[in-house]
C-alpha cells in the first residue's frame, strides 16, 4: 500500500515536471523577440575642457556642461536659444548634482553631472522635445586617404579624426562605432567599396554589428571647380547629383518620379547602385534648398538630411543607409578634422527629429493616463527594476503598482505625451516588449512582457 502511494506520488511529479517544461517552451515561443539595437546614454552627464580649477573656470564650464546635456537631452542645438533655457543657463548651479575634475591625455577636464528630471521638467514646461536615454546605434564605415593611400578607420585607432569623432559623438550623445576592421571585416569588404559607397557591400558587411543606421563615407580634400580624371559609376552619379543640387532617396515601396523642375544625367550602368529590383523611376527627388522635402520611405513629416553642407576644400561625402532606403550628400569645410564634425552636427540634429518627442504644453490631449499589464515580474527586485525603468522614461511623469496577480502586474502610467509617444519610446528598447503570439503578433491591448 505504501509502495502503491510512493509511485502514484512520483507520477504525479513527473507530470507537473513535464508541464512545467512545456509551459516553460511555449513561453519562450510566445515572448521571444529579436533584441534591438540601441545603446543606452547617460545624457545627464557633460565633459568639458579646462584650463585650470579656478572659480571663474569652474564657473564657465559649469554654463557649457549644462548647454550640452541639454542639447543632449532635447536632440537639438536649437534648445540653448529658447528663452526658458537661456534664463536656466544663467543659474545652472542649481540644476548640478555633482562635479569632479578628471585629466586624460594631458587635458584637463570639468565633469559635471545633473538633475536629469528636473531639465525633463525644464523642457517639457517649455515645450520642447525631449529625446530618451536608449538611442539608436549607427555603425560609421569612413574611408580616408593620404597621398596614394587610402585605408578605413577602425574601433580603437588613435588620431586626430578618431578623436574628433569621439569627442563630437560624446557631446551629441549618439552612439556611432567604427568596425573593428578585423579578418572577418577585411574579408567582407575593401576601402573601394566603402569609397565608392556600395550600399549592398556596406549592408553585407555590417550584418554581424546589427546597427540601426549605417554610414558609408568618404573624406579628402576635393576642391569645390576639381574634376577627377577617372569617374566610377557612383562618381558620376554623385557629379550629376551635384550639378543639379539634387538628393536621391530611394525606397522599394514608392514609386515617383522627379519634380518637373529638376533633373539630372545618370549613367545606365548606375544600375548597381540601386537596391535589388529598383529602377531610376522610382526614386524620389529631394531638392537641398527644399527644407520641407522628405524622405519619400517614411511618413510626410520624417525629416531629411541636408544634401549640401558648408564650404571648404575638405568633402566629407556619405551615404545614410537604414534598410532599403538611402540618402546620401557631402559635407564641406577648411579641415578634416571640421568636416566629420559638421557631418555629426547635422546629423545628431536629423535623429533628434527623428526619435525625440515633443511636448505642448498647452496640449490637454497629453497627460493622459495608460494602464499596463507586464508579465514575468516573479521577484521583488524585477518589480522595483520595471517601476523605476517606467519613471525614468521621458514620456513618463509617474508610474504606479495598482494589480499584481502572481508574476503579472497592473500599472497605471500617467504620460507627459501621448500614448503613441509611449509604444515608439518602447520600440527602441528590449526590456519591456509586447506579449507575441505563437505567430509573432502583439495581443490585443497594451500587455508587455519584462525581460531581465
């Protein structure tokens, strides 16, 4: 009898065992989700040069480092001229948290940290945008030359244009890496390719970075009235692009052809620039002097970049990949060094426009109240980790535990934007993602999965 009981104990645990592994199984099917790619920036933070520690120093860096967070944080150089922010940048001592002095390759430094909620506040009362902390991730493929040589900068190489690249992506915030230049990326791709810009070699390549954006960019000194003697496919285009003052956005799912007033004289062997299946018809023209031109792949108010920039004997001349669509133009200035610096100016300005939200705040339509359900919060810490993940997004004012049921939890987020503002701040995250089905479609309502 006792034998009898053991045994029926024992099957009974094998089979909670068992569902408990296809529970397991199907949960993963369900939730599992390919990982983004962005990076998260502390965009509070701001380094800036000095050259010493005295007050009057201290005090004038103090001013730049708050200029620059909040540059940072509004994804817009445009903010430090707004009335609200110049009175700020007059007391911004009262905006500090923390400061230090750090020294680094001789240089001395002012580091200064702040309030991240509070310039939140600032600039949502001022109905300026507010850009989140998780930025999309750009992988920059640079091809330089020097005399007869011509090589592509690498992660980790030391030099003036490697520095000038940091330093600017620092102060802007958007995360931009080099490749690694390794035996698998020299295998994949040449410095003709990168100078050419062969957006399917530059795709191929940069499959193993993931990135959300990918650059292909050549920089050398190209006076304004200079002809090459011998033009590539893609030099020819860009020569009668040039002429015309003319950018191409192409895109597989549009089909336009160039404004009347406009056109250009393109090889038929330009061809193999476009994407796969694409025809110069369907290519839409977007002119420089046309600030309101968009790019034909993305809805009527995303913005473009500028197709011609600057003057100088320097050309800085690039190609913006971002799945089939493209745009591409050049950059000019004296130096190299301010060329990659007005290209990272211009386009940290682009992905302010593109990711940053903006606020009225004098709109009753914002402010609303969202409640969500998430899943798989099964400790206390992933409880308190998903409660402050909410409260420090930007389009969040607070978040609150109101259900909990089991590892399924009920909060109710009051938004500071609207609730598209929301799900587009999400979309640039992992952590907090839409329950799926088996199929891969997001359930019905708002339900979120945490994964930590």
């Amino acid at each position: 009898m006792f034998t009898r009981k053991v045994k029926e104990t024992a099957r009974i645990c094998q089979s909670r065992a068992i569902r408990c592994v296809l529970l397991a199984t199907a949960l993963c099917c369900v939730f599992s989700i390919p990982v983004t790619a962005s990076t998260v920036i502390v965009t509070n933070k701001a380094k800036v040069p000095v050259s010493d520690q005295s007050v009057s120093s201290r005090r004038e860096a103090l001013k730049q480092a708050l200029e620059q967070v909040l540059i940072k944080m509004s994804g817009s150089a445009q903010t430090i001229t707004h009335p609200a922010v110049k009175q700020a940048l007059k007391s911004p001592a009262r905006y500090l948290s923390a400061y230090q002095f750090s020294y680094e390759d001789g240089q001395q430094f002012y580091e200064g940290e702040f309030s991240r909620q509070v310039l939140v506040e600032l600039l949502r009362d001022a109905s300026l945008p507010v850009w989140g902390q998780r930025r999309p991730d750009t992988l920059l493929w640079l091809a330089t030359e020097e005399g007869d040589d011509k090589w592509i900068l690498r992660e980790g190489q030391r030099g003036e244009l490697a520095a000038q690249i940091n330093k600017d992506t620092r102060q802007r915030g958007i995360p931009i890496t080099l490749p690694l230049m390794d035996l698998t990326d020299n295998s994949n791709i040449s410095v003709y390719d990168v100078w050419g810009h062969f957006s399917r070699v530059l795709n191929q390549a940069s499959e193993r970075y993931r990135p959300d954006f990918i650059i292909g960019a050549r920089l050398h000194e190209k006076a304004e009235a200079s002809t090459p003697t011998f033009l590539s496919t893609e030099e020819q285009l860009e020569q009668a692009l040039s002429q015309s003052n003319l950018a191409f956005s192409y895109s597989n799912d549009v089909d336009t052809t160039p404004a009347p007033s406009a056109s250009a004289t393109v090889s038929s062997d330009a061809r193999e620039l476009l994407p796969d299946g694409q025809t110069m018809g369907s290519a839409t023209a977007l002119s420089e002097s046309d600030n309101t031109s968009q790019n034909a792949a993305k809805p009527a108010s995303a913005p473009v970049l500028p197709a011609r920039v600057g003057e100088g004997d320097f050309a800085l001349e690039w190609v913006l990949l971002e799945g089939s669509d493209s745009q591409f133009g050049t950059v000019r200035a004296a130096s190299a060094k301010a060329a990659i610096a007005a290209f990272i100016e211009i386009y940290g300005e682009y992905l302010g426009q593109r990711f940053a939200i903006s606020f009225d705040a004098q709109d009753e339509t914002q402010g609303t109240t969202v409640s969500i359900s998430v899943a798989n919060l099964d400790g206390l810490n992933k409880y308190v980790h998903a409660q402050r993940f909410l409260t420090e997004m930007s389009v969040v004012k607070h978040a609150m535990l109101s259900k909990q049921s089991g590892s399924v939890a009920v909060f109710e987020i009051k938004l500071a934007g609207t609730v598209s503002d929301f799900i587009n701040a999400l979309s640039m995250d992992s952590q907090l993602q839409p329950v799926r089905d088996a199929f891969g479609r997001p359930l019905e309502g708002h339900n979120f999965y945490w994964n930590e």
